[in-house]
C-alpha cells in the first residue's frame, strides 16, 4: 500500500490499491481493487475522489466506481449510486483491470478528498 496525501487537510478518506491477479511479470494485464476508508468520525456522503496514476498502465475496465481519465496515466475514481455514503470506519471498494505497457505499471493513489 502506498502513502496517501490528503488535499488541504480536508480528506476524511484514506485509500489504497491492492493487486488481485497479475501482479508478477512486466508484460500482460491485472487486475485490482481501490479500497476507499472513511478515517473520520462522520458520514462521507456521496462527495469522494481518489486520483490515480495508473503509470505504465491502460485501464481496460472498471466497476463499483466511475474511472475518468485526466489524460496521460491519470485517473479520478468517483462513486456510483450504491456506494457513495461511506459510514466513520467502514471501506468500500472499486475495481479495474489494465494491460502493462512497461515495468512500472504498480497503480499508486495521487491524492484524496471528501465533503
């Protein structure tokens, strides 16, 4: 799991990207998840980002959260209607799969906030 930074002090969501399948090998594709963890003591309702930077990555598919390329490697990862409300101390996950285009295709989280 990789530090996350919050923007401003105001994020009350830490998030981390865990590989599920094809984390070996530097060509091919994998597959992960997002976990999303409300860190604060009140209800994250509907107003989450996660930026990702896929790096030598191409995202093919996404689910449980909507994936919006910034252009280059980057990627905003926003919720879908069933899993926007985050109660204090529960996660929520969201998954995608890419193909490699090189060595460094480990997907880090850039940044994250909340309302």
């Amino acid at each position: 799991e990789r530090p996350v930074v919050g923007v401003g002090g105001a994020s009350r969501i830490a998030a981390s990207f865990n590989f599920r399948s094809g984390q070996s090998g530097t060509t091919g594709s994998y597959c992960g998840d997002v976990r999303i963890t409300n860190t604060s003591a009140t209800t994250v309702n509907g107003g989450w980002l996660v930026r990702l930077n896929l790096n030598q990555s191409l995202l093919t598919t996404g689910w449980n959260g909507t994936f919006t390329s910034l252009g280059g490697s980057l990627y905003d990862l926003t919720p879908v209607s069933w899993n926007s409300v985050i109660q204090p101390g529960q996660f929520i996950a969201a998954s995608f799969c890419a193909n490699k285009t090189g060595a460094s295709f480990t997907p880090q989280v850039v940044f994250t906030q909340s309302n």
